[in-house]
C-alpha cells in the first residue's frame, strides 16, 4: 500500500524543500510530478529555478492535470506531487465563464472534476507500494477572497485537502520551514 505524506503550509513555508529533503534522504529512487504550467515569463523563470534544485538523476513529470493516468509511467519508490495547489488552479481554469465586468466560476462542474481528479487519484496511487509526499498552500486562514472565483478556489482546494488528510498517514504542517505534525 502507499504511504501518504501530505504537507501544507502558508507561501514559501518551506514545504517543497521539506518535501525534497525527504526523498533525498529516503536514498529511493524519485519521480518529481510537477503541476506548473510556464503560462508567462515569470512562471517559466520559476519553473527553470525549481528544475534546477532538483537532483539531475531524479525524474520529472510536467503534468497539469490528470495525474492518474500517468500512474503506469511512475515506477519510483518515492514521488513528490508539487503542487496540488496548482493542480486545482490548472483544473478551476477549465470553469472560467468571463464577461465584460468579471470572471466567474461555474461552481457545481468545477467541484465535481476536482471530486473525480482527487478520487481517481487516490485510488491509482491506493495498491502502489510507493511513498508519495504531497505538497499544497493551506489557503483557509485567511481573509475571505473578494471574488467569486477566489472563494470557489480556496473552498475547493479546502475540500481536496481535506480529502488528501483524510487518506494520508501523516500530514505535516509547515511554519516558517519548521515541519509540524498534525497527523501520524
């Protein structure tokens, strides 16, 4: 079975670090699923940043959305999902109604595929024998987001995080790189 690490935290708490520094000193072999989409410059400056932290032997996975069919192509011990954040931003995206004044989220289909892309998820990696550290922004401790698209999105990645505790065996938070155990 898997072993599930979830680790959230707060913008740059030190969760993919921490993430990092686990498979590294795992000695296991990594896959590295990366959810960021190099959509303008500064994102890809990012994206080439993050890459280049990495260890060369590791693999790396670019995928924004999907992740479980490419269950079949990741055969390492260790994989590192970096970020769930993200994989609910490329999802919500798809959800996008725009007028002239605003843009608004088609909430009900938006909440059923993140259901689906959270449950066919959990369910590829649930019989692998792999560990899996899971990185996502706890976004609920915040104010509440002046737009509609802003409560959908950080009511929807609540709920996926919600779900991926609930399944993970030990869930970390992160505070000023300083892992806490909230589960396990």
């Amino acid at each position: 079975m898997a072993n599930i690490t979830l680790i959230l935290g707060g913008v740059r708490s030190g969760k993919s670090s921490y993430a990092q520094k686990l498979a590294e000193e795992s000695g296991k072999s990594v896959t590295f699923l990366a959810t960021a989409q190099a959509l303008d410059d500064e994102m890809s400056a990012r994206i080439q940043k993050h890459r280049s932290e990495r260890p060369a032997h590791w693999k790396t996975l670019e995928i924004p959305l999907g992740l479980a069919a490419y269950g079949e192509q990741i055969r390492s011990e260790v994989v590192i999902l970096d970020c769930v954040t993200l994989l609910v931003t490329n999802l919500m995206m798809q959800f996008v109604k725009s007028n002239l004044t605003e843009s608004l989220i088609d909430e009900a289909p938006f909440l059923r595929a993140l259901n689906k892309e959270t449950d066919e998820l959990l369910s590829e990696i649930r019989n692998k024998d792999q560990q899996w550290l899971m990185v996502s922004n706890e976004v609920g401790m915040g104010l509440v987001p002046e737009y509609q698209m802003g409560r959908v999105y950080r009511d929807g990645l609540g709920w996926a995080n919600q779900r991926l505790a609930q399944e993970a065996d030990k869930v970390i938070f992160m505070v000023a790189g300083i892992p806490m155990v909230v589960k396990g």
